[in-house]
C-alpha cells in the first residue's frame, strides 16, 4: 500500500473555488457562497491570481471574504492524549495541546500529532460565538513505524542523542 500524501491546501482550495464558480453559474448562490468562504478559510489571506475570475465571481469572492470579517469568530479548544501534541488548523500550525484558539465561524480541518504516537485529523464545525471542543487520542506507534520514523528524522538532519532514542523506545514501549 502506498503512503498517504500530505493535504495540499492550496489544491483543496482551488477545488473548492471551481465549485463555487460553478454553482454561482448555476444560480445556486447559498451553496456558492459555503465553497467560496471555505476556499479563503484555506488561502488565508493570499489574493487569487490576478485575473483568474470573472468581475462577477470577484465581486461575489470580495462580499463573501466581508462576510467572513464581519463575522463573530468562535473558539476552537484543542485536547489531545498525550498532552504536547502538535496543532494544525487549516493545514497552518497553531501550537501544542492543551490548545485554545479564536478563529471564523465554519468547518475547519484539524491535524494533531506528536513524535511516537499515531497522528489524527478530523473536519470541526466551529459555530460563531460559541466554543467548539475537540478531544484526540494518539495510539503509541508499533515499535517498527516508531524505528521507521526515527530514520526519517535522522535523514532530515535531526540529531537524536542515544538517550533521546531510548526515552522515546521506553516511553512508548515499557517491555521492549
């Protein structure tokens, strides 16, 4: 089986542009307006290509994004087991668990993860005004995918000292 590729938020917002586009042309302008708002929840705050849409679809893209502004941001509160999980929200990192953070209304994509433990995602619905919780649990690695990504470290250049590779091995793995 191959390994999974990592989300490439940019494609995913382009997607969600397209459908947007395409229900606009369809006159179908709620759902428009949902694919539209989650395509700049994914760009941030990075413009579209100069020209790539027609005044109709940029004048729609602008009242969409004054929406968004205009709208109460809700919570997003982020646990994880283990504590000391890495964040990302939108594909963008936002620190480690226990983790609480502000961010616009709407669907959002969630990845947690941390050396030695299986990472998690999950799409969280954060409502405006409100706080949405969110709780993962991160299995221990085998001992094998826990070696394997040992290896990936050290060929990125990560110096791991022997007794950093044995806490981590004792941490998850107590009769190995």
């Amino acid at each position: 089986p191959q390994a999974r590729q990592p989300l490439d938020f940019a494609t995913l917002a382009e997607i969600a542009l397209m459908r947007g586009r395409c229900l606009l042309a369809l006159k179908r302008k709620k759902e428009a307006g949902r694919e539209i708002a989650w395509a700049l929840r994914l760009r941030g705050k990075r413009p579209f290509r100069a020209g790539s849409l027609s005044p109709e679809v940029e004048r729609f893209v602008a009242a969409t994004r004054r929406d968004l502004d205009s709208q109460t941001p809700g919570t997003l509160s982020v646990d994880s087991k283990p504590h000391g999980a890495e964040v990302f929200v939108d594909g963008q990192r936002r620190g480690r668990t226990p983790l609480t953070w502000q961010l616009g209304a709407g669907l959002h994509h969630l990845r947690v993860q941390r050396a030695g433990h299986q990472g998690r995602g999950a799409l969280q619905q954060v409502s405006s005004g409100a706080v949405a919780k969110a709780q993962l649990f991160l299995p221990p690695l085998s001992l094998h995918a826990l070696l394997r990504q040992l290896r990936q470290r050290r060929h990125r250049g990560e110096r791991l000292s022997r007794q950093d590779v044995a806490r981590l091995v004792e941490e998850r793995h107590p009769d190995a």
